[in-house]
C-alpha cells in the first residue's frame, strides 16, 4: 500500500513550532519512526508552505491513500478542497491539534466536506491514525 503524507504552511517548523501545541519532534524524525512503525507501507511525505504546489501534489498524485495536514490552508482554501474533489484516491484530513477547540476561525474546515474522514487532536498520533485507518480498510 502506497501513502502520501501531504504538510502545509508552517509545517515543516514542527519541533521549533509553538511546541505547546504541536510537539517537540520535528516531522523528519517522526517521519523516520513512522516509517519502522509501519515497514509494510509505502510512506512518502512532501511539505509545502505554497498552495499551489500542494495543489499540484494532489492533482498527481500516484497514491492508494493522502494524509493531509493542510495547516492554515484547511481554513481559507477552496482551491485545495476542488483538487481533493477532483481526485479519485481516498483522502483523510488530519490535525495535531483539536482545531475545534482552539479559535473560531479554526473549527471551519474547507477540506472537511470532500475527505473521506477526519482525524483531530490526536498529537502527532493523528499521522499514526489515519495511516491505521487506511490498513484497517486493506483487511477489512
Ligand atoms: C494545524 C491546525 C491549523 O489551524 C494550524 O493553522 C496549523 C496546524 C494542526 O495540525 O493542528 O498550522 O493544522
């Protein structure tokens, strides 16, 4: 099974990033533990802080799954909702944070409505869920 971690905007500051909320592991090393803890997956993880190469990576995307976090983007972009829309591979929304339970602009999710589920506030652990879901639907 082939997986793409998606990250968006600010992302890629995970560890140095407000670690209250996000953690203190950078996603490299996540990453790296990631990939031992699921050996029999195909991982690959792309982050950008610009919506329209994260709207290119949806749109070829070569995947049997998308695990995106699309951070602020989840919030504003219409645009990444209609490349999500647009394609015929399974995506799972996922947040470190419980965005519902943060500020208001947080709780309206663009990208909600067109994934087939959401994962949130779960900590890094969100990542670990929905690639569990994914292999969860193999064997099922
Ligand atoms: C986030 C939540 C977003 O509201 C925020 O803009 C992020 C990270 C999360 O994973 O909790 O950058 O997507």
């Amino acid at each position: 099974m082939k997986l793409h971690i998606i990250n968006g905007p600010n992302l890629n500051l995970l560890g140095k990033r407000e670690p209250k909320i996000y953690g203190k592991k950078s996603f490299k090393s996540f990453f790296t533990e990631l990939q031992f803890k699921f050996r029999k997956v195909e991982l690959s993880y792309f982050q950008s802080n610009s919506e329209s190469d994260l709207i290119t990576k949806i749109q070829n995307a070569k995947a049997d799954g998308i695990i995106i976090n699309a951070a602020a983007y989840t919030h504003t972009s219409i645009a990444i909702a209609d490349a999500i829309a647009a394609i015929d591979i399974p995506v799972v929304e996922i947040h470190i944070s419980n965005t519902h339970a943060r500020e208001d602009f947080r709780k309206k999710s663009y990208l909600s409505p067109v994934v087939k589920g959401c994962i949130f506030g779960f900590g890094m652990q969100s990542y670990e869920l929905a690639i569990q879901s994914f292999l969860n639907q193999e064997n099922a």
